[in-house]
C-alpha cells in the first residue's frame, strides 16, 4: 500500500473474516474523497453478516461474491461489476442462485440485467436503486410456479403450472413496493385447469389482490382483497363465484365424495381474520345439481363460521321430489344444535353411500336432531319411507325411532312392512364415540323379530341376487359383545324363489332353515331346484364383530340344471365344501358335469362383480358332454381341475374328444380323434390338437388343428388329402362344395377364427350356419339352434339348382322339384343318443314328414 499525502493507493490487499476473502485493489483521494477504480473482489461472504453492517439491505442469508469497481466522489460514486448469491433467502423467500449486472451511474446504481431463480422459476429485473433512496425496477417473468413464490408469505397455495408476471418496484429498499399484473394459462388447482389473470400488489407485509380471477369454460372465480402474511398470517378476502362448477370446486379443495356431485353455484364467500383460525361468509346458490345419479335440483346456502362456530341460517335443497332443510349452530368446541328436516324425499340419494348399482324407489320423511358437544353429543331420528325399495323389492312402510346417548344408539323401534309381512328391530348398540363405529368390548342387547317377512330384502345383501320372492319368519336375540356376541333364534323359509346374476336358471322350492347359537349360525337346511335337479347345503357361520367370521359348509348337488350363458349349459351332480375365512373361502371337491354344452371363455359369464372365492374343485365331464368353442363341437370325455379363484380360475387337466363336428370354410368335418389340455399358465384357454375328415366324391380331406382354442391361426391349420392335392387345389374344393366361389385363402388370412359363415354362427348365437353343396344337391343354407339340451331346430333355405331332386339335410323329403325353384324347410330335432335323432320337417311346398336318423362316423 503506497500513502502520500493526497490519497492511498493499492495493487493488492487481502482481507480474511473467517471463511470470506476481500481483495483491494486502486486508489482513494483526501480531499475531496473520491474513488479512483477501486476495484472490489469477494468471495463466500456471508450475507447475513452483511445485511447487518448495511442499514439499508433487507434481511438476507446465503453466500454472496462479486466484482465491483468504483470511481468517483464517495457521496455519488459509479458502481459497475456483478454481485451473486447463492443457497441463500432474501425476507424469508429462498433463492437458489441471484445475480445483477451493473453499469455506472452517478449517485445509483444501475441495474443493467438481474435475474432470481429458485427450483425452475426465473424472475428477471432492469433499473435503478438509490441505498439511501428511492427504488425504479421493472420486473418481469414468464414461468413462475406458485410453490415456489409464497414461501415469502408464510402461504401455502396448492397449484400447479407457470404464471407470467409484468410489473414495477418501487419504495426503498427497507419498504419496498410491487405492483404488477399475473397471467396464466392452465393454472391446475386440485387436478382442476384455470385460466388466471389480475392484478396485485406488495407492500409494507400486505399482498393486496385487485380481481384475481380464475375461468374454466363459462365459469368464473374472483378473488379480491388482501393478505398480511407473517409468522401469524391474517387475510380480508372475497370470493365470488359465476357460475362455477361444484365438481371443480371440490376437486380444488381437495373433497372426496362417494359419487360424483355436478351442478352449477353461485354466490359469494368472504373470509377474514387470522389464516389459521379464520370467520367466514358463505352465500351461495346451486342449480342444477346431481349426486350420482340422483338429482338434487336447486338449493340455497347462508353459513357463517366464526371461532370453530358454523351458524346455519339457511340451508335448502329443493329436488324434483321433496326438500330437505337444516338450521342451527355447529359448535366444534362446545354444545351444538342442528335440525334437519326431510319431507317426501326420493331415498336413491342414499345409493352411492352403499355402492348399489339400482335405483331406489319411494318417499322418505326424517327428522334428525343434534345437539351437545362433539365429543359427547345426543342426536335422535325419526324416519318414516313408504312404497321404499328397488322396483322388485318395495316395501310399503318403513317407520324407525332412534336416539343417542352416552356411547350407546337406543333403537326403540324400526319397523319395515310389506302388507301383513314385518320385519322388527329394537336393542340398543353400543358405539365409540371418536370413530362413531361399533364398539366390539361393551355389551350390546338388539332383538329381530321377522313376521313372514319378505325374500325380497336379500337383493340389498348382494349384486349377485337380482330377484327374490318368498317369505321367512323367525327371532333373533343378540346379547354379549360385539366381538363375541351371544345369540339365540332361528329363521325359516320354504318355497321361495330366487335369482343369482349370471345363472340363467332360477333356485325354485327354496328352503331355510337357519339356527343362531352363541357365535355360530347354523345351517341346517338351505336347499332348492335347479330345473328337475336339486341341491343343498349344511354347516355353519361363525359371526365376529357383527361380520361373519371362518364358514364351514357342505354343498351336494343332484343333476341340477345349471345355465350360465357363454360357459355351460347342463347337469351338474356335486360334492363341495365351502371353508375358510368369509372375506375369501376356499371351495373344494369334485363336480360332475352331464348332458351339457361347455364354451369355457367363449365370452357371457356371469357378469357383474363376483364373489371372492378360492378354487381346488375337481370337474369331471360325464355322459353326453359336448365342448363347442368357435368352429369346434365335440363329445368329451376326463377331467379338468380348477385352481385359482372365481374371478380368475385356473384350469388343469385332459379331457378327449371321440367324435364331433369341426365346421371349416363352411364344410362339417367329422371329427376322428381330439383332446383338449388345460394348464394354470393359459387361465381356462385349452391348446386344442384335433384330426376331422370329409369325404369329396374319391377324395379324403383330412382337418389337422393344433393350437391354443381361441387363438388359432393359419399355422395351426394343416389340410392334406387321400389321393394327395395341392394345398390351393384343397381349398377352392372345400369351398366350392360349400357353394363359396371366391379365393379361400384370402378368408383364411381374415384370421381362422372367422371361416366362411364361422364367425355368423358365433355373432348369432347359432349352433349351425353351414352352406352344403354338392353335384347332385342344390346350394343349401342351413341354420340350426339347440332349444334344450336335446331338441334341436333347424331352418333350410334350398336355392334353385339345376336339378333337385334329394334334400341335403338330414330326415329331408325326397321327391323331385321343378328346376328353378327355392323353398324353405324347418324342423325339429330329438337326440335320442349323440348319433341318433327323431326328426320332423316341414316345408314351404306342402310337405311333411317325421324321420328316424343314425350317423355313422368314418
């Protein structure tokens, strides 16, 4: 350092505080004091040390460096350079990295270009700023995210996307002033998308909103007022909302319902005082409004919130049937009062609360009262519904009493009546008060009485049950606890009538015969008709915490008629047993298939939501068993095991095929030999490998199949011929004698599992649609459809030929018809054995005639 009377200069001094470095560099006049390129270099400095030493900086922390040169008079110097700071907070906002470009400027500085980020936001600033003085900057940014800018003020605004920002600072540095305005496309709040768009204002620790406000489609959302953040922030806020959509609004606010509430509402909503315990206005309106599928049409709202307090000076929904109403005062920190009253409302409101998939029916009048504290309140209810329930299941009154008190729901009498028929309920049930659930250690005393009361009830149990009729009588006493409850009783039904979804064939001559003892109900006869079989079942349920706990049953069934659509169709002889835990048992045993059409995964099913349930059940395939999938129907014969559960079986086993039909480009092949191979890796998809023949004038046409039973492909195909032909040859004849004249090959690339007329047959549901043809016959569709088990109908259409002289259809007349001519033939069926039938035929030319037929299979 070099000092002589007019000044001191410097080429290098370094100055230490800690873990920051100064360097010094240039000159400094005495009179008048001035700069001469003092040239300024720092490193990791704190700012926080900083911000303390400088009256005019605001509070900041972080590391700060640059490299700044002065020139001039000390009271009006030139700053040029650039200062940073890094991993730091400036009033509170955290900052990853800032940094400011200066240029000179007697008496400011200038802010040539500077630039914040904090995660991927960036706000930009240009200008001037007097320390002392007054600040001149124009800010600006383009993707600000919300999460990332209200750190500074103690607030948490849960949007997502980027904001453009365009406005000015002004003030001092210890109190400065933003002003400016905010844009933003696709704002998303709570999954919901808003355009954004106001005005605001900072100043002083108060963010002022000047219509801040949100649209989506024809809604709007204005807000307006302002917010002093801080440790303790407070606000002064007003909402108002056109035409907003209340789905949107409860996804912003992040409100799960049990189904879907649409509508539109209006109104205002004021919010003041402390953030964290805030007074609120509501006045609102609603149109147009659905809870699921139930509409609630029209409703008003006039709600204050004051302290924990909620004052209901009106509340209404107005729906296409009846009202509700409430009025009171909702204290969460002492006593309460409400009442809510509901007259001739449709009870299907109440469906999505117990995810029931039918409409409820009737008119519903309650009064519920509350009133105590939230942790030890009193409420009652009086109901009172009639012509209630589900279109096959209505009741003609339902009357209920109830109160509670002290932990305990006084049921003094709930009643559900189907002319002289009740059902009858009184007790009392203990319940927690911090869950509102049942307790399961405090005794309970609840009595059923049920006075030839209807089966109909049982479609509320389960989706599974569509239909229901009959009666059931008995007494239930429940004492103990809800853990282990002691009861006593039982309940009886005969003849009823019931309908399972999926099961085309109804349970008829129903029986019920169940005992309750302790824990256990016990079956002692569940038995029914299945067509002119029968079943039944025995055993026991053991009950836990009012829920059914481990099963224990036996089920036999004796050629009873099973019918479900797209899987089986027949008789079904069996020995089950049914264990295990309720929410999942396991059924075992071996089933008997007979006198039955199995299309396992050929599409229907049963349909809906089926019952969890394990699978280790032995089937077996008995006599006159016909597998039919696609193109393929064959007699079978073995076993297959299924594993797995009910909504997603497993299968394992053979099963062979002695003779069947395997219909291709429209041609019947007589099967010869086949099986079917079930394993757990393909679910219920058999790999299929099958040999059928047909017979052309001196050629035999020999079908080989080899491939998964729903996914053939041409690669599982192999045609071959005695005398041997060419594969094309093959083909045009198949086709030919089908009466198809085009390129069979171009069907085959369409995908085996839709020959010529094949994929008909399936859409219709037809167990034939075959064109025959042949030198001597005419072109011949053929439609055929088993009614029963052993009654088929066929319909014939003869198109005219040349000559006519034999029908191609099994038991036809023959007699010779005029060339030129077409009639149509239907008949009727009976498989006396798999290759004998009876048949009776009639036809559009006057004939009758009735015909016993064998085939033989070669």
């Amino acid at each position: 350092m070099t000092v002589t009377p007019g000044g001191l200069s410097s080429h290098t001094l370094v100055l230490r505080n800690g873990p920051a470095r100064y360097r010094l560099s240039g000159g400094l006049t005495f009179d008048p004091p001035s700069a001469a390129d003092i040239r300024l270099e720092a490193e990791d400095v704190d700012a926080q040390w900083l911000s303390a030493a400088l009256t005019a900086a605001p509070d900041m922390t972080g590391t700060l460096s640059g490299d700044l040169t002065l020139n001039g008079p000390l009271t009006a110097a030139t700053v040029a350079g650039q200062v940073a700071l890094d991993r730091g907070r400036v009033s509170r906002q955290r900052i990853d990295h800032a940094e400011a470009h200066l240029t000179p400027e007697a008496g400011r500085i200038r802010i040539a270009e500077a630039e914040a980020r904090v995660n991927g936001s960036r706000l930009h600033a240009a200008g001037t700023l007097d320390p002392g003085g007054p600040i001149d900057l124009r800010v600006w940014a383009e993707n600000l995210r919300p999460v990332d800018i209200t750190a500074a003020l103690g607030l948490s605004f849960p949007a997502e996307g980027g904001l453009a920002l365009s406005g000015e600072v002004g003030g001092t540095l210890r109190s400065p002033r933003l002003a400016g305005e905010v844009s933003a496309h696709g704002l998303v709040v709570g999954g919901e998308a808003f355009d954004a768009s106001g005005a605001m204002e900072y100043q002083g620790g108060t963010l002022r909103l000047r219509s801040l406000q949100l649209v989506q489609g024809p809604s709007s959302y204005r807000l307006s007022g302002e917010i002093r953040p801080g440790p303790d922030p407070t606000a002064g806020l007003a909402l108002d909302i056109d035409h907003g959509e209340v789905a949107a609004v409860l996804a912003a606010m992040g409100l799960q319902m049990p189904a879907p509430i649409r509508g539109t509402i209006d109104g205002r909503v004021e919010l003041s005082g402390a953030l964290d315990d805030p007074s609120a206005r509501l006045n609102l309106t609603l149109h147009d409004a659905t809870f699921g599928a139930y509409t609630i049409g029209t409703g008003a709202a006039d709600l204050t919130l004051t302290h924990q307090k909620i004052e209901i000076d009106r509340f209404e929904i107005h729906p296409a049937q009846g009202q509700v109403a409430a009025k009171g005062r909702i204290d969460l920190a002492g006593p309460s009062a409400v009442e809510v009253s509901a007259q001739d409302l449709n009870p299907d409101f109440l469906r999505p609360f117990f995810q029931f998939d039918r409409p409820f029916e009737g008119r519903m009048t309650f009064t519920a009262q509350f009133t105590g504290t939230m942790q030890d309140p009193t409420a009652g209810l009086s109901l009172d519904a009639t012509d209630v329930g589900v279109s096959d299941a209505l009741a003609d009154r339902i009357t209920g009493l109830a109160y509670y008190t002290n932990g305990a729901l006084h049921i003094e009498q709930a009643v559900v009546a189907k002319g002289p028929h009740k059902v009858v309920v009184a007790g009392t049930l203990p319940v927690d008060a911090k869950t509102m659930t049942l307790d399961p250690a405090r005794s309970l005393a609840l009595q059923l009485r049920l006075q030839d009361a209807g089966l109909s009830s049982l479609v509320f149990l389960t989706p599974q049950i569509t239909d229901a009729t009959g009666t059931i009588a008995g007494a239930v006493d429940l004492a103990g606890t809800v853990a282990a409850p002691q009861m006593t009783g039982s309940l009886r039904s005969a003849e009823g009538r019931l309908s399972i979804r999926g099961l085309r064939t109804p349970l008829e001559h129903l029986n019920v015969d169940l005992s309750f003892s302790q824990d256990n109900i016990q079956v002692r006869d569940l038995s029914a008709t299945l067509g002119q079989g029968q079943m039944a079942a025995s055993g026991a349920v053991e009950i836990t915490n009012f829920r059914p706990g481990n099963v224990q049953l036996a089920f036999t069934a004796a050629h009873a008629a099973v019918d479900v659509p797209g899987l089986y169709n027949g008789l079904v002889d069996a020995d089950l047993q049914l264990s295990g835990p309720w929410a999942q048992p396991t059924l075992a045993g071996t089933a008997t298939l007979s006198e039955g059409v199995l299309s396992p995964g050929a599409g229907g099913g049963a349909g809906g939501v089926l019952p969890r349930l394990g699978l280790d059940v032995t089937v077996e395939a008995g006599q006159h068993d016909v597998f039919a999938v696609g193109a393929i129907r064959a007699h079978v014969t073995g076993s297959v095991h299924a594993g797995g559960t009910l909504d997603r079986p497993l299968l394992s086993g053979r099963v062979i095929a002695p003779d069947g039909e395997v219909y291709f480009l429209g041609s019947a092949f007589r099967l010869t030999s086949g099986e079917a191979v079930f394993s757990e890796s393909l679910g219920i998809e058999p790999r299929v490998s099958l040999r059928a023949q047909q017979v052309y004038g001196d050629t035999l046409v020999f079908l080989d199949i080899n491939g998964l039973a729903y996914h053939l492909t041409t690669a599982d195909l192999a045609v071959t011929s005695d005398p041997p032909m060419t594969q094309a040859d093959l083909l045009n004849m198949i086709a030919r004698n089908a009466g198809y004249f085009g390129d069979p090959e171009s069907i085959l690339g369409q995908g085996v599992g839709r020959y010529l007329l094949g994929s008909i047959r399936g859409a219709l549901n037809l167990s034939e649609f075959a064109v025959t043809y042949g030198h001597e016959s005419p072109v011949t569709l053929r439609i055929g459809k088993f009614l029963l088990q052993n009654i088929y109908l066929t319909v014939s259409e003869v198109f005219p030929g040349p000559t006519a002289t034999t029908l191609p259809a099994a038991g036809s007349l023959t007699r010779p018809v005029p060339p030129g001519t077409s009639y149509a033939i239907g008949g009727l069926e009976y498989f006396l054995s798999p290759s004998v039938l009876a048949a009776f035929n009639v036809d559009t030319l006057g004939g009758t005639g009735v015909f016993l037929v064998t085939r033989f299979p070669f």
